[in-house]
C-alpha cells in the first residue's frame, strides 16, 4: 500500500556538514536546498526551527500556525507538517536523530522533561523572549559551527533546551509544584507509550502510583482538559494521521488502535471530530493546506 504522506530521512534534507546524527543550518539555505519539500511529510528524526524573519504559515498534525520572527516549533519524529512561507525567510533550522543522547544520558528519556517534547502541539510552538534572543542566537551559531564536534553539539543542544524552557516558564517551583509538574510530563510520556491498549485514567493512575482523582484534578488544572479527554485526543490525533497516510480501510484503522469493532471506532471518532472518518479523510486535503 503505498503511502499518501512520506516520511523524509536526515539524508534526504542534508548540507555537506551533516555528519548522520546532528545537522544546523542556516534556514534560508536549507529551504533553498529543500524547496520542493512544500508537500506535506514527515520525518524520521527531531526537528526544529527558529525564524528570525519571515511571514506565511506552518502546519503541524492538522494545527496551523502564523509565522513570526523569534518563533520556534519542535518536531518529534512521525509528526506530519507542511509549510507556506512568504518574504525573505531566515533563522536555524537543527535535526538531529532519536538516539543522539542515548550515550551521553543516563535516562534518555530525560529529554520528555523539557515542554516541547510533550508531543502536545500547543507546547511545541512558541515566541522566544526578547531578553533571551541574544543568547539563543549564540548557541544556535556555535552549534552551526562546531557540529562536526559531536559532544559539544550534545551538550550545546541541551543547553539550548534548558534556556528555552526557563524562558518559557521562569517560576520558581516549590517541591508541590515541581512534582505534579513530573507527575503531569511522566502522564503525557506514557500516553504516548500505551494510548493503543490503555484508554482508561485509572491505568495510568495506577502506573503512576497516585488515585485517579489525583491524575484529573491535575490534568484540569495544569491544561484545562481531564485526564480521560488527553488520552482520547492522543487515540483520535493517531486516527487521523492513519487516514492521510495510507489508505487504509477505517476497519483497519479500528483494528490497529485496537477498537472491539469498526462500528465503535466511527462512534468515537465523530463524537470527537463531527464527522465521520470517512468524511474527514474525504474533507482533509492536505496538499491544500496550510
């Protein structure tokens, strides 16, 4: 079956620096480079972008954005975007691949800690701080230029991120605060890890070692949203990214989030997104978008 949205490698997109785990660039040499890739796609390693000019706009899993100067989003792999740039754009633009901390960390998934890496979409985008842009632009040029040195580019890259969380939340946590802030990233990571066969909140509490009343009130009152909807949301983000992939049959797509029938998968899912997933497959088209 041939797949409707392809995913790109880090060899497809590289400059002649690029050594096979980290790669910076310049953003309006690699959109020079890369300008045929309008269509949307994903790809098969983390990815993010500063702009520091440009106008048009950004889509990232069926959410689109304005483009700003000093805006930044992160990619994690398998996301699907596409873009619509304007004007005379520039910044950075780094990817690098899923095990580039694996020897450098002892918890690789320490990373999950860090905002942007939630795999929520609101989280991923933001405007960096006017205070910080001087020292973000400074990591972003010594990462460019010594990439070929794989350590620092590590440490480098995870000094940026920690500049980048602090400018965006720079209270100071109480030991309260701080552990339901774990508590909320350690939710989001295994959602992600199990949103196939666990659906219900008191899984997760249980996993997590707290009441599930504890896990709501948590969910509701750092994002607004129960713990039950963050799972539902995560089960229909992955139905629709199936149905623009590939083609497949929406009884397949029940059977592969592990849906008793079809029947309840398109009860589910029109629930949640006013239509059918048929009709939404039939609505979406994402060579039109953003």
């Amino acid at each position: 079956m041939a797949s409707r949205i392809p995913i790109i490698e880090q060899c497809t997109v590289s400059n002649s620096l690029h050594q096979g785990d980290i790669m910076v660039e310049d953003l309006a040499g690699y959109l020079a480079r890369n300008k045929n890739l309008i269509f949307p796609h994903r790809h098969n390693f983390y990815h993010f972008l500063l702009f520091t000019q440009g106008q048009g706009k950004h889509s990232i899993d069926f959410e689109t954005f304005q483009v700003e100067p000093w805006q930044i989003y992160f990619m994690s792999p398998g996301q699907i975007h596409t873009w619509d740039f304007e004007g005379d754009v520039d910044g950075y633009v780094v990817n690098f691949d899923q095990d580039l901390f694996k020897n450098l960390l002892v918890r690789p998934e320490y990373m999950h800690a860090f905002s942007f890496f939630s795999g929520l979409v609101k989280d991923e985008v933001f405007v960096v701080k006017e205070e910080e842009r001087t020292a973000v632009l400074t990591i972003f040029s010594r990462l460019q230029q010594n990439q070929r040195d794989l350590e620092f580019a590590k440490i480098s890259l995870l000094y940026l991120f920690h500049v980048l969380e602090k400018q965006r939340d720079p209270r100071s946590f109480d030991k309260g605060t701080l552990y339901n802030h774990t508590l909320l990233r350690n939710f989001l990571t295994l959602i992600e890890a199990h949103y196939r066969k666990l659906r219900l909140p008191k899984e997760y509490a249980a996993l997590l070692y707290i009441t599930p009343n504890h896990l709501n009130a948590l969910c509701k009152e750092a994002l607004g949203v129960s713990a039950g909807e963050l799972i539902r949301k995560r089960v229909l983000l992955e139905a629709k990214r199936l149905l623009v992939i590939q083609d497949y049959a929406v009884a397949d797509i029940a059977y592969e989030l592990n849906f008793n029938d079809n029947s309840y998968f398109t009860k589910f899912f029109k629930k949640l997104e006013g239509q059918t997933p048929e009709e939404f497959r039939k609505n979406t088209d994402l060579k039109k978008q953003p």
